[in-house]
C-alpha cells in the first residue's frame, strides 16, 4: 500500500485533528491521546456532512448533522452497517504523518 505524507506529527496535537485532499478524497487525521487514526471525512448518511465538525467520543466522532457515531478505528456506524465509513492506516516516520491510500 502506497503512503502519502499529509503533515508533521506536531501539526495534530492531542485532541485535535486536521483535513488532507488525497487521491481525490477528504481524509481526516485525529489525535486520540497521541494516537493518530484517519477517517474518510465524509458522513455516508446523506454523503454531505463533513466529519471534521462533529463531536469527538472517546475513539468516536458523531456526524455533526444527524449524530451517527463512527469508531475512528473501524469506520463501524452505531445506527448500522450500512452506514459505515472507510478508515485509512495511518503510520509516522521520522516525524511525518504518512497515510495509506
């Protein structure tokens, strides 16, 4: 699989969490407690929600607009499997955030 450098480790402190365009998707990287995990940035629901604006639930982020939750480590949606998401293996080497696409 094919990694992609998006920024530098510092670039995403704890908590946060920060948005790449790659290949033609929105991809969100989060900061969960130094953990860096990756998200397809987009709500499957109605396929318009950002989910860089939702909530952050421990290892979660619930959609900003209907409140579906997706675990940031599978991409699985509280409300049913066919609604979950894509979620992207994320790796640092020498202080870079790479993601695979």
């Amino acid at each position: 699989m094919p990694f992609t450098p998006v920024a530098k480790v510092e670039d995403i402190p704890v908590g946060e969490r920060k948005r790449f365009d790659l290949g033609g998707k929105r991809i969100t990287v989060f900061n969960i407690d130094g953990e860096l995990l990756a998200i397809l940035d987009t709500c499957p629901h109605k396929k318009t929600a950002p989910l860089v604006r939702g909530t952050l639930d421990g290892e979660g982020i619930k959609c900003p607009n209907h409140g579906y939750r997706f675990d940031l480590r599978t991409g699985v949606c509280n409300v049913g499997e066919r609604w979950n998401t894509k979620v992207f293996e994320v790796k640092v080497e020498n202080g870079e955030v790479l993601i695979g696409i």
